[in-house]
C-alpha cells in the first residue's frame, strides 16, 4: 500500500505537468499553431478560422480523454498484491502517458499540415539562411559561478557528515544500510549541483535570438528568457543541497533515516516538477508579451523538419540542438550523430527497463525450495542460491518472527526476501532467502555468517528444520 501511496505522490505530478504542457500547442503562439508555422493573417481568414477552431475543440476534448484514461489506469494498483506487478505498471505508466498524451497533437498537427499544403503554402526549397543579432552579441549573460558555488560546496561537504556522526557518537558500527543509501545520494545530488551548473552555463551562452528587425526587442527577450532559465536551474541547484542538508540532518536518527529519505526524495521531485511548471508558465508569459512584437519574415519555416511538430529531423542544420517548437527547453536534431545516439540510448532505456521489470516478475513469482541434499543445506530460489554443508553449522533456530532488519543488498518485497541484510538487534550482516509471509523460519549460523532460510511454505521449513537439528 505505502509503495503505491508513494508512487502515486511522486508521478501523478508528472501527468499533470504534461497535460499542462501538451495543451500549449493549441494557442497560437511565436507563429506556431499545433506546431506548425501560421502567420496571423491566415487565421483571420473566415474558413481558416472555422478549422482552427474546430480543431481545437476536438484537440481539448482528446486530450481531456487521454489525462482521464491515463490517470485511471494506475488505481488498478491498489488491488493487486505483487510488488513486481505494480512497479512495473508505475513504471512502463510513465512513458505511456508520454506517447498518448501526444495522439491529440498528432493529429491536430496532421490536419492543419494538410490544410497548408493544399493552400501551397509550404516552403519547398531549402533555406539554410540565419539571422545573427550584432548588439551585444555574445554578451547577454545571466549565469555566474558565484550563484552556484555555495550550493555545490555545501553539497560536497556534506561527505563528511557520517564521519561527524561517529565521531560524535562514538558509534563506530552504524547501519551499513544507513552508510550505503546516504553516500549514493549524496554522490547523486552533487554530480546533480554540478551537471545543472554546466547545463546553465552551456545555455547562457546560446546567440542572441532573432525575432524582429529591432534589436531592442531581440536582446530584451533573450535576457527574458536566459533569466527565466538561470532562476530555474539556480533554484533546482539549492533545491538538491536543501535535500541533501535535510537527509544530512535524518541521518542522525539512525532506524527512521531511510524513512525520511523516501520521503524526503519524494517531496524533492514534487517540488521540481512545480518549479520546472513556474518556469514554463514564465516562458509562456514572456512569449505573449512579445508576440506583437515579432516579424514573421524572421520566422524560420522548416515545418518539413519537424516531425508531428515535435521531433526535428533536418539533415541541412548543422547543429545537434535546437529550442523546441512550444514550451520551453531544448531537443536534439535527430539527422545529427548526437541526436541518433541520444535516440538509440532511449531505445535501450525502454528495452532495459521491460527486461528488468520481467526479471523481477521472475522473481517475484518463482517460488523458494529449502531442501536437504548430500549433507547440504541448499535454499533455491532461481537457481542455488545457499548450499551449506551440514558439518559447518554451529547452531539453527527455529523462528515463528523475523528481527528487524534492512536490505542492503538484494530483494526486499512482500513476498521475498532475497540476499544481503542487515539485522539491527543484532548489529550485524546477514543472508536471507524466505518469504516473510510464512510463520516459520530458520535461522542457521555458521563461523562466517549468519542465515535466514524459510521454504516454499511452514511444512517445507519445519521438514528441513528437523532434518538438521541433532
């Protein structure tokens, strides 16, 4: 349950978030509508006029279906009692609502891409001429090191709190749990502080963009828009130190450390996706109040490179990045060597995700074996796990209720136990193979290493149990 209340907090921001984002190319903005280049006085035009708003109406009412049917879809979760099934549906969730969620636009786009060429209004010939502002060119400049130092140094700091906490502790044995989970995100957060930095700094220095023949208007909307994106990666930055400090903090309360990172992690996401959803409501801001403003004649029509208005495929641009038709952001030429390597990592990063979530089912589903063979003691789950020979027990316990303990390496699921944990009572590591549902359990201790085994079910257990004790 708690899983599915977690997953539930930290993606269904996301379908909000994309919802809000796939409506924009319904307004006619920056000479964009549905993606696709109009000038205005098209859409002035009685008939045109018609079949925008048409359009539109169908566009709105398809994609207030598609939200509905993506957001029912993961309540079927809260019935069903398999872990590995209800992360796989989480999971795979997230990039379906991505690709239903553009079918409205698909085909929207579809119909007004039509519509201008039957007019002839498409550009046929290549047109490979720019536009370059000279007024402060290269100058319009909103990020500094100094707005980002503090964050990253603070967050490098933060290494050395586990080494604090022993020392003031004097606890020189503390959770390795605790120690593994801390120092994966504490790497994670300021390789995080660094890549925004970097990230920042590589779009600051982007050209001043053409938009009229006055020069006032084109660096007036660049700085516009380079400040709205220094205030979104510099308040993203001191976000992920602000975690980082608090997990810092909970690390001190030893049992209820990992509690406070899920939570905490969750809160982090919930308040990017609000801070990434103010910076596009800001860039949205911006673009209306110079829509008046801009010249269509320095409007580039490559609508023939734009893919459903979304994807940009132009083998005759020579850069691997361009801004996005609507919204705010960038995303790669896909005719460019970066583009189809990005493309095919994402490619791989949806076949690995669907391979991995299908060996969790495996897991999951496959069920545990404790058996006595050859004066061994073999626990199997999907192969031999454990063998451990007879001669080597010290001592074995019959248990009817687990010690607390946490995974530190393995699976930790309702039905499975699998692999390396840590029992705090006993302040120690341990291996365990069982399924925590059951009400009998062995406990086996060798000179190296203590062991959790349970079987298939109670009887399995209790079977082997009496096969080993004298």
């Amino acid at each position: 349950m708690w899983i599915n209340i977690l997953m539930a907090v930290s993606l269904y921001p996301v379908l909000l978030v994309l919802y809000f984002s796939v409506k924009a190319p319904a307004k006619y903005e920056n000479s964009l509508l549905f993606g696709i280049t109009m000038k205005k006085e098209w859409l002035e035009e009685p008939e045109v006029k018609a079949l925008t708003e048409a359009l539109k109406r169908q566009y709105k009412k398809e994609l207030s279906i598609c939200t509905l049917i993506c957001a029912l879809v993961p309540c079927v979760c809260f019935f069903i009692p398999y872990l590995s099934i209800q992360l796989t549906i989480w999971c795979m969730w997230v990039f379906v609502i991505i690709v239903v969620l553009m079918i409205p636009q698909i085909r929207a786009h579809k119909k007004l891409m039509q519509w201008k060429k039957d007019q002839g209004y498409m550009v046929e010939e290549t047109d490979n001429a720019m536009y370059v502002e000279l007024r402060e060119a290269g100058q319009i400049r909103r990020v500094k090191l100094t707005q980002y130092l503090p964050s990253i140094l603070v967050s490098i700091v933060a290494v050395i709190n586990p080494f604090v906490y022993r020392m003031a502790t004097g606890n020189a044995d503390n959770d390795p749990v605790n120690n593994s989970v801390y120092y994966i995100l504490w790497a994670t957060l300021v390789i995080t502080n660094v890549a925004i930095y970097l990230v920042a700094l590589w779009m600051d220095k982007r050209k001043t963009e053409v938009i009229s023949a006055n020069s006032d208007v084109n660096v007036s909307y660049t700085r516009a828009k380079k400040q709205t994106w220094n205030q979104l990666w510099l308040r993203s930055s001191y976000l992920a130190t602000a975690l980082l400090t608090v997990l810092a903090a909970t690390y001190w309360l030893g049992d209820r450390f990992v509690t406070f990172m899920i939570f905490g992690t969750c809160v982090y996401g919930l308040v990017q996706i609000l801070l990434i959803g103010a910076a596009i409501r800001r860039k949205a801001f911006i673009d209306k109040v110079y829509q008046d403003k801009r010249d269509f004649e320095y409007v580039k029509d490559d609508d023939k490179y734009w893919i459903w208005g979304m994807f940009y495929y132009n083998p005759h641009d020579t850069r691997s990045m361009v801004d996005t038709r609507y919204g705010m952001g960038t995303t790669v030429n896909m005719a460019r060597p970066l583009g189809k390597i990005l493309d095919g990592v994402a490619v791989a990063s949806i076949l690995f995700c669907a391979v991995l979530f299908a060996w969790v089912i495996r897991e999951e589903f496959t069920p545990i074996e404790l058996r006595m063979a050859d004066g061994y003691i073999e626990a199997v789950h999907t192969g031999v796990e454990y063998r451990i020979g007879t001669g080597e027990i010290e001592s074995v316990t019959l248990l009817d209720k687990l010690p607390r303990m946490s995974k530190s390496r393995g699976n930790g699921m309702d039905t499975l136990l699998e692999g390396t944990f840590y029992v705090r009572d006993e302040g120690q590591k341990c291996e365990v193979l069982l399924n925590p549902q059951n009400d009998c359990f062995i406990r086996l201790e060798t000179a190296d290493m203590i062991y959790y085994f349970g079987g298939v079910d109670d009887a399995q257990t209790m079977e082997v149990y009496l096969q080993v004790i004298p």
